[in-house]
C-alpha cells in the first residue's frame, strides 16, 4: 500500500489565518452511496487486520469500565462513579476512533495508537455532547408543548401518531445537520460552536441522502448477525470506514484509494 506523503489534510495552513481556512468549506464532490460503500470496502480490505484490531480494541476498552461498573451495581456512590469514568474513557476512545477512521480513508499512516489521541479535542467533544442533547430535548420539549395546545387533551389516536411522525422527523433533522461535529472537531480543529456550524452547512440538502445511507448501513450491520453476530465483526468496521469516507466526500478531501495504481489519492470516486 502507498501514500502520498505530501497530503496532510491535518496540517496547519500553508497561508492565511488558521481560523478562515480551517472554517472554510470547498464544497464535495459527486459521489452515491454506492460509491461510499465500494471505497469503504477497498479500504477495508487493504488493511483488514489494523482495522478489525482497533475494533476489537474500541469494544473491549469502551465497555471495560462499564462491565466493572455493573460489578459495583449494590454500592451506588462507586456505581455512579465508575459508570461515570467509564463514559469519559469511551467518548475519549470514540475522539481517537474518529482519528483512525480519517487517517485510514484518507491515506494517512493509521495505527492502533490513534485510538490514544482523543485528548486534545476530548473536552470539546463532551460539551458538543452535551448540546446536542439540549437540542434534542428543546426539539421534543417543543412537540410536546404543541400536542398539549393543540389536542388540549382530547388528542385521538391518529392526532397522536401524526404528532409522534412529525417529532421523529424533527428529531432526525436535528440529528442528521449536526452529524459531523465530531469529524469536524477531529480533522478541522475548530471550536464546539464552530463545528456545529459548518456541520449544519455540510448537511444543508442532505437530509434524504444521509438517512438513507444510514439505513443501508443499518441493513448491512443487521445482515452481519447472521451467523451468530459473527459477521459483524466485518460490517461494523466497514460501515465505521464508510462514515469517514462520507465526511471526506462532503468536505471536497482526497479519498484513499487502494485499487489505484497512481500513489496519489485520486479527487474524485473512480
């Protein structure tokens, strides 16, 4: 496998300030899901066992502290305490996931020491977590509110149910425009509030088209239950990969391409 050793979409800007061109969107490229999905697997397959090894070891560290939480379940200042810590330790994994899953899609040298460099954006992405929930409570709060005004209590079962479709739309638009804060704190190095603003830009039109590809995924990693869960041992890894692939091709960045012949990561889907 070669990389382009010239191609740091992590490095500071050659020109200009830091802040404008980190901020600055060039805008994404024509691509499908299929697209998204053909690359993911090239990728997955190049570097199978790197990729199913940070798996494993994103599992086994994120749920340590939560099967050592469950121990403690009749001491509750400890239970609380663990479960708490073990949250931290596994956003702070997930900030280092990320980094892994953009080095591995844009052909950057990815190791298993990614999973250790969450640190930096780690604060950032806990209080990015802490307003997305905000924002998702404020968005059923509001549903709420308007079923009590308008229903007034007399609501029947067809009020309630077009009520409950239009919160869950309303849910995953709030979900789906704010998707990418976390790639965005990762690869950008831009503040909470920034992230979430360009995330809201990125997205802008995507709705159908994300939620879409998150249902494929969905199907995917459902298939990888059959035999016995084991197949999820490849479908999460490659839906994970397609995640990164996705921001890179939304962000208008070069996508690593396996398959290529030329050493340098082609501009566009092949």
């Amino acid at each position: 496998m070669s990389y382009d050793q010239d191609f740091d979409p992590y490095a500071q800007p050659k020109s200009g300030t830091p802040s404008q061109n980190r901020s600055e969107l060039t805008g994404s490229r024509d691509f499908t899901i299929s697209d998204v999905l053909e690359r993911s697997w090239q990728i997955l397959r190049s570097q199978m066992g790197l990729v199913i090894s940070a798996f494993f070891a994103l599992f086994f560290i994120s749920f340590s502290f939560q099967f050592i939480a469950g121990l403690m379940a009749d001491k509750d200042g400890m239970f609380v305490l663990v479960h708490f810590a073990g949250g931290i330790v596994s956003l702070y994994i997930t900030c280092g996931y990320f980094t892994f899953l953009l080095n591995l899609a844009s052909g950057r040298k990815a190791s298993l020491n990614d999973l250790f460099k969450g640190g930096p954006i780690l604060i950032k992405a806990f209080l990015g977590g802490i307003l997305l929930s905000i924002a998702f409570g404020v968005t059923i709060g509001i549903f709420i509110a308007l079923g009590l005004i308008l229903f007034n209590n007399t609501a029947g079962a067809a009020e309630i149910f077009v009520l409950i479709i239009l919160g869950v739309f309303a849910f995953t638009f709030v979900a789906t425009r704010y998707s990418q804060y976390l790639y965005l704190l990762v690869d950008r190095e831009v503040g909470v509030m920034e992230s979430f603003n360009l995330s809201s830009k990125l997205m802008k039109g995507r709705f159908w088209q994300y939620n879409i590809m998150l249902m494929v995924f969905g199907l995917i990693n459902l298939s990888g239950l059959i035999p016995f869960g084991l197949g999820l041992i490849v479908t999460i890894p490659l839906t994970s990969i397609a995640t990164a692939v996705y921001y890179l091709a939304i962000t208008g960045q070069p996508i690593y391409d396996p398959m290529a012949i030329a050493s340098k990561p082609p501009e566009d889907f092949v």
